[in-house]
C-alpha cells in the first residue's frame, strides 16, 4: 500500500446488513498484497480469522484493514514476521498485553532510529563519491576543451 493515498471506500456486502466489508481481491488491490500473501497472514495469526459468507468467501472489514496498514507499516519498517506474529498475539490478548505491545513498538523504533542513522551516514559518504566522479568528468571535459584549442602540431617538440 502506498503511503499519501486515498482509500477507497468500503462496499455494502448484499448478503450481509452490516457494516461494509471487502473481498479478498478488493483488499488484494488496495493493499498490494497478494491473494496468497492475505492467506498466509492469516493461516500465521498476523491477522484474525476474516469473517465470511455463506459461500465462504473472505470479507474484510474496516478493523481488518487499518491492521493490515499497520502490519504493512512494520514489515516496511524491518520488522520479521515472528516479531510481528508476537506483536499480533500480543493485540489479540487485549489490554493485559499493552505495556507488552508499547514496549515492543519502543524497541522497534529505536532500531528503526539506527538503521536511520546508518543509511544518512552512507548516503553522505555516497554523495561524496558522486561529487568526486563529477568533478573527474567536469576535469575531463575541461581537459578535452583546452586541447581543442591548441594549434595544431603545437605540442610537437622543436
């Protein structure tokens, strides 16, 4: 899912008069999870069982879906999937769980902060790098310019 976009909004499901939900493959679009990435996360428990329809066809609702931006938010953040299943479980417990869960957000964040700190590093040392190769091609062409000029056999011994 990118970030900065708009949702869409959630459909009415004909057969139920509830509260809006989404197919599977509405969330596949929305999220850009695959069919088979929205299963495995719930066959591992990063996600609760998805409510379904008489068909037993997967629908979604609003609460299924912020936490599926969240887990999105952690997995683009570096978090493993058994950290995430941990945090998952955690949720899934309640309110006895939440000093549990702020304590591992803090943790995860923190090393978020250094991986941060390592990749401005690197990019500073890779922008001087970019500006030595540039300066070699502008000395280069500054070199080629001021043998244009030169008369020819000019630099022939006499």
């Amino acid at each position: 899912m990118s970030s900065g976009q708009p949702l869409k909004p959630l459909s009415r499901d004909r057969d139920q008069d509830q509260e809006p939900t989404l197919t599977i493959a509405q969330v596949a679009e929305r999220t850009g999870l695959s069919h088979d990435t929205l299963r495995y996360y719930e066959k591992a428990g990063l996600i609760e069982r998805v409510g379904r329809t008489t068909g037993n066809q997967r629908r979604y609702q609003a609460a299924d879906l912020a936490w599926l931006e969240f887990l999105l938010r952690l997995r683009e953040t570096g978090m493993s999937i058994a950290d995430m299943q941990r945090f998952a479980a955690l949720r899934a417990a309640g309110n006895v769980s939440v000093a549990d869960r702020l304590a591992m957000l803090r943790a995860h964040r923190a090393e978020l902060a250094d991986r941060i700190r390592a990749l401005r590093r690197n990019a500073t040392v890779l922008d001087k790098k970019i500006d030595h190769y540039e300066q070699l091609l502008l000395d280069e062409v500054e070199h080629d310019h001021d043998h244009d000029h030169e008369q020819p056999g000019s630099d022939e011994p006499t």
